[in-house]
C-alpha cells in the first residue's frame, strides 16, 4: 500500500490499536485539536516507538480481557520513554496489570451511556463536572490499583473508572473519552493532549493536501492513474487531488452498476465531465452486475461480487487508455476499520467493496493509491472546501458503494431496484424541501423482503415495506436515530405508498449505532 509521506510535526500522539472499533476515533478527535496522532499496532517493537519519538502515547481499547489466551499485551519498557501515557478501556487494563494492579471479570457488564462521579482534582479530568455521562463498554473491572496510582473516578458498576500517576504521568479511563456519547470526553483527551503532553495545535488540513499531493507526484512518478468515480464525496475530493498531483495523467471511470440512485449516471457524467474537465469515462455496466447479484441474498457476498466486478471493468477500461499504473480508490478510515483493520487485532464489522481479494492483491504491490485512507469524512469534507469543491456536493449523504444492492435486503432484482429508485428519490426529494437534509448525517430508504396486508381502493394487497433509516452523527463511528417531524413523515409514507408500486407499508428505523450500524447490511 503507498504511504504518504506527509508532513509529520515533531509534536505527536502516537497510538497503539489493540483492536478497538473507536481506535481510528480517537486519532480523529485529536487531529480535529489539530494535533496529529498516528495509529501502530500494539505488537510494534519499542525500539521503533522509541525512535519515533512520540509526545505521547495512548494504548486503546480491545475485544479481549487481559486474562484471555494470548490477549495482546504491552512492553514495560513503553512506561519508561520518559512520555506520558494514557490507557483507554482494554489499554486500562494494560496500564493496571503493568503497574502490578488487580483486574477481575465483571459481576454485569457495562456497556452504552453510564454516569462517572469524580474523586477531588485530577490531571486527565480537569474541567469535568462532578457528575459526567460517559460511554461504557467492558466486561472486566479493575478491582485494586497499583501503588502510587489514585482513584479519580467511579461509576455504579465501575469503582475504578479512572486513575493516574502524576509523577509517572500516566493515566487510565475505563470509559471511551473518543465517543460523540462521552458528553464531555474531549475534554479529557484536551488536557492528556495540551496540558499533559503539552503539545502546541499544529497539523490542519492544508498541510495534509500538500503533502498528500507532493506524495502522489513522489509514488506515481511520470505512470497513470485510473480511479473509480462514484460521484460521491470519497472518490470526488480523491479526483481532485490527484487531478492536483499529475494532471491528464488521471483516468476516471464511473461505472454505472445498476444499483445506483435515480438518474445517478446522468448526474455524474454531467457534473464531472462538462464541470471539472476530468477525463471520464462512463461505463454502463448494470447488466453485467445485476446478473451476477441474480439469487445473491448474503451481504458479504453482494459486497465481494460488486468489489470483484469492479476490478474487472476497471482492468478492461485500463486496456483501452493503453497504459494503467496505478488504480486510486476513496477509502476512508471507516471503510478499513469495519473491514479487517490492518493495524491492530480489530474485529471484523464487515467487509468493503474496496478490499476484496483482487483490491487487497493490488494494494501488496504497491498499485493502489489510497489519499484519503487515514482520513474521516468530516476531514475530507474540509479538504472538498479547501480545494473549491460545490458546498451541495460536499455535504452530499454518504452512499455506499455496493449501492442499493445492500439496501435491498435478499435477493437483487431488477424490479426490486426500481422500486426503492423511486421510494429513495421521493424520500430525498421531500428531505430537501423540508430542509432537514443538512441537519442529518444520512437518511435513506431499504426495501425490505417482507410483504403486509393492507388496503387499497377498498381492495385487499399484499405487498413489500419499505424502511426508512435516519441518523444524525458527528463522524459515522457512533450515530443515534434522527427524530423527523410527524408532518414530514406522513408526507413521507403517503407518498411512497401512493406513488411507488408494490408498497403498502412504511416504517422507521429507531436503532443507533452502536449496537445496530447505519446500513442494514
């Protein structure tokens, strides 16, 4: 995979990933100080972390409890570079068992939204009040701390919530300080960041796109680029940078796959072709794809075959330009941590379109360029601004790249497609007029493989139900269900019930994330 060299401060965080879901998180919330955090796994020698350098370094969460066999561990010499450290949840635990503390297994775990009471002052909790909401998830506890450590903080289930050592400076929290749910968490990453480390505020975004152009000309050298363009926010601000970095020598292909929005293609091709002057090319695909999805009813598997197909005609499009170096792609941060995360013991969410066999193949030789991988949506947003993209498409909802294919649970059908096509556009047509669509995260329609009585013209029908998924999210780790006005949603349903064919039943998603994710599958 290409490593972008790009502009690192002497100052840094550096953090070990022992397998979190929020492990990427936490380096997010640190860079939105603009100070820049950069993700290890745990296993990587000391004396490379030592030669690094760091300002700081946090140890985060994990699926395992310490008593596991082979649960990840820490090297002791990590506590005597001289730095502070700051254990989060597992990386607690790590910090407790270091120091020659006690851990035991829960009596009842803790997990979501819980209420810390805080202990007389502390470093690492400054500025908190003395009842704080935080987000919990454990099934361990630390039941006696080591020497010279103090308690700061405990919740009902939790009589050890948080301790430090000031003169060792280091520090741990049983709770997520990095999630939206931790009401107050930025603070405690504030003072491990400024107060403690005493690291000065200074990565931002505009280092990040010249030096994420100057290694795109470095790792590309005089060969071409051919990346597969969405339309979508990711592969849009990717264009853009690389459009920066080597020119004409950027191939886009927009592959039209037949799960796409209503009237996505023409959107597209109208926007980047006649608008940014890329070199486009529009590949209507859509019979190839829908066929092989024919009988596919398994996620994981809709997922591999679009990945698969993809490559594919990508392959086919790099023959006719004449010469193809390099295959770019928009991953982000999420994409790779709900995949299988290459940094650290994470388990697997799901898979993603962008790292099936064929993809992962390419990205061990070097071929894939991937600007954005270590990046949230919110920075790349920032980035879209930065380089003068439309505010309309910047702030454009995110849409997956399997497309609808993973929005119709069951099997993919040409029918099936049609149908939530015109349930989705409705939905995003009443969204933008009600003016709700910028105070969202996402919103979006599944067809679901379900069908209800109902009543029609005094007619008796059985027929599918359509869901509707709102959620509002500061950077799509955690999300809670949007709450839509009454008036909007009966607008809503009546339509899709009246309009689209073959509905007669629509319902709302209430789940947040965790335990449910965004999309359905």
């Amino acid at each position: 995979m290409i490593e972008h060299n790009i502009v690192i401060p002497d100052e840094r965080i550096l953090i070990l990933d022992y397998g979190s879901q929020y492990t990427q998180l936490i380096a997010r919330k640190i860079r939105e100080l603009n100070v820049y955090a950069e993700i290890v796994p745990y296993h990587k020698p000391i004396d490379e972390i030592i030669a690094e350098k760091p300002s700081g370094v946090i140890l985060s969460g994990g699926p395992s409890s310490i008593y596991d066999k082979d649960a990840p561990e820490v090297d002791k010499k990590l506590f005597t570079m001289g730095v502070p450290v700051l254990g989060i949840c597992y990386g607690l635990y790590l910090v407790v068992d270091a120091f020659k503390g006690k851990i035991e297994k829960a009596d009842s775990r803790e997990y979501g939204r819980a209420d810390i009471k805080l202990n007389g002052k502390s470093q690492i909790l400054k500025g908190l009040k003395k009842k704080e909401t935080v987000w919990m998830s454990h099934g361990d506890k630390v039941v006696s701390v080591p020497e010279n450590f103090k308690i700061v903080a405990s919740s009902e289930n939790a009589e050890i919530s948080a301790i430090e050592n000031k003169d060792e400076r280091v520090y741990g929290v049983q709770f997520h300080p990095e999630v939206y749910h931790s009401v107050n968490g930025i603070k405690v990453l504030e003072n491990f960041v400024f107060k403690i480390c005493r690291i000065k505020p200074t990565w931002t975004m505009d280092s990040f796109i010249e030096s994420s152009v100057q290694s795109i000309r470095d790792e590309v050298g005089e060969g071409t680029v051919l990346l597969g363009l969405s339309g979508g926010v990711d592969s849009s601000v990717t264009a853009m940078l690389l459009q920066k970095a080597i020119g004409d020598r950027l191939y886009c292909v927009f592959v039209d796959n037949g799960v796409l929005r209503k009237n996505e293609a023409k959107k597209v091709v109208d926007r980047f072709k006649k608008h940014m002057n890329l070199n486009l090319i529009h590949v209507d695909a859509s019979k190839r794809f829908l066929k092989l999805l024919k009988g596919v009813e398994d996620p994981e598997k809709k997922r591999k075959i679009i990945g698969k197909e993809f490559v594919k005609v990508f392959m086919e499009e790099a023959k006719k330009i004449g010469k193809f170096d390099f295959l770019a792609q928009g991953t982000l941060y999420p994409d790779v941590i709900e995949s299988v995360s290459t940094k650290g013991p994470s388990d697997t969410i799901k898979s993603h379109h962008n790292r099936v066999p064929e993809i992962l193949k390419l990205i061990k030789s070097g071929k894939v360029v991937e600007p954005l991988k270590e990046l949230f949506k919110d920075e790349v947003r920032e980035i879209g601004l930065k380089m003068g993209m439309a505010e309309e498409l910047i702030h454009r909802h995110p849409f997956p790249g399997p497309g609808l294919a993973i929005r119709i649970i069951g099997e993919v059908t040409d029918k099936r497609v049609s149908t939530l096509q015109e349930a989705d556009d409705i939905l995003i047509e009443e969204v933008r007029k009600s003016g709700l669509y910028s105070q969202m995260w996402q919103i979006f329609a599944v067809f679901l493989p379900v069908k209800s009585v109902g009543v029609m013209g005094d007619q008796r029908t059985y027929e599918n139900v359509i869901a509707i998924r709102g959620v509002s999210s500061v950077d799509a780790m955690t999300a809670d269900w949007a709450y839509l006005p009454e008036d909007f949603m009966r607008r809503v349903s009546n339509r899709i019930i009246n309009e689209v064919k073959g509905i007669n039943r629509v319902v709302y998603d209430i789940s947040s994330k965790p335990p449910s994710t965004i999309e359905w599958e």
